[in-house]
C-alpha cells in the first residue's frame, strides 16, 4: 500500500538474505508485457520474471523464485489494498477502460501535460509506485483521462439525445480497446494458483 510514512520497499527477503529489487515503472511494464506473451510456459514466465525483478544472480530453486515473485507482485506491483477488499467481500468488479500498452502514446503526452515529466527519461528511475500514483491522480483535461472517461461513459437516452448519442458512439468506437480487460490480480491470481497445484 502507497503511504506517505513509508519508504518504499527497497529490497526483500530470501532464504534470510535480503536482495534489492527493480520495481521500476518501465520494468513493472515489461513485466506485464512477459505475463501477456503466450510463447512462454507460465514456469518460463516466473523464471524470467525472478531475472526482471530481483537483483541477483545467484541461483534458486524454481519455488523460491517462484514464492518471490508471487510475494512481490501481491504486496509491491497489485497491492495489498486489492487483496483486502478482495477478502473483506468488497466488490473487485470494477471494469478497466484503459490498457497500458494500447493507451501508452496518451499516458505519455498526459504525464508531460500535467506533470512536465518525461517517462521516457524516467525509465530506470520513477518507481512503480509513484508512477500509480500519479496516473490515477490526472485531471479530467489530459488526454489520458478524457479517452478513460469516453469509455466508461453511458450513451444517453430520452429525446433530443440522437446527436449526442451518434457523437459519443464514434468516439467509443475510436478509442475502443483491442479486448476485454480483465484485472491484472485476476489473470496473475489464475496464473499463480496454476502453478501451485503444479509444484
């Protein structure tokens, strides 16, 4: 969970060392990126996923980096936040309407836009965290926020709407994401528990 208290994890702990982590935002991002490439075996996908995110090169065994990752991406990456609600019953249902890789032009410019940061050279740099963070607190006038809020919007009904109706329909249909989303907690939730009844 993002606090302002806490600094950021830096490091965690493995077979009672501690080793540095990459949590970068570029890094997180390629990571998402790994877990949607269907070449690799989900055994595969850990495997590299170890390399990306933990700063060693020792050697472990496949269910120490595996129990790593995992850790990583429940508390670091998707968040505590998102299992809490998750196992109080609140609602996880909550549709996406934006991809980072689809909409990465408009996250871009939006983050110049409002911010006067350019992500590209924050590649290496801005964590993950901080990159969540600012994402979701954009103003509805950035280009990012403006497309998300076109998706998510209901088409009017009622008389005198037709134009309006006509308008935002093209404008769902021009900024219509390639798929479905589903939550990233839910398709690494799938991935994990796969792979557990696999060891």
């Amino acid at each position: 969970m993002f606090t302002l208290s806490d600094r950021l994890e830096e490091d965690i702990e493995i077979e009672g060392k501690y080793y540095p982590i990459n949590l970068f935002f570029d890094v997180v991002l390629r990571f998402f990126d790994l877990m949607d490439d269907e070449n690799f075996f989900d055994s595969d996908k850990i495997e590299i996923a170890f390399e990306m995110l933990v700063g060693t090169e020792k050697d472990f065994e496949f269910e120490t980096k595996y129990k790593a990752v995992q850790a990583i991406v429940t508390s670091l990456i998707i968040g505590v936040e998102n299992k809490q609600k998750k196992s109080s019953g609140e609602s996880s249902d909550k549709k996406i309407y934006y991809d980072l890789k689809q909409d990465a032009e408009y996250i871009y410019a939006s983050f110049m836009q409002e911010y006067g940061i350019d992500l590209i050279d924050q590649q290496g740099s801005l964590r993950w965290e901080k990159f969540k963070a600012l994402l979701s607190g954009m103003r509805d006038t950035t280009k990012f926020k403006e497309i998300v809020g076109i998706r998510a919007a209901k088409l009017p009904t009622g008389k005198g709407t037709e134009e309006e109706r006509k308008r935002l329909k093209e404008l769902k249909e021009m900024y219509a994401l390639n798929k479905d989303q589903k939550s990233r907690e839910e398709e690494l939730d799938y991935m994990f528990n796969k792979l557990a009844g696999g060891n």
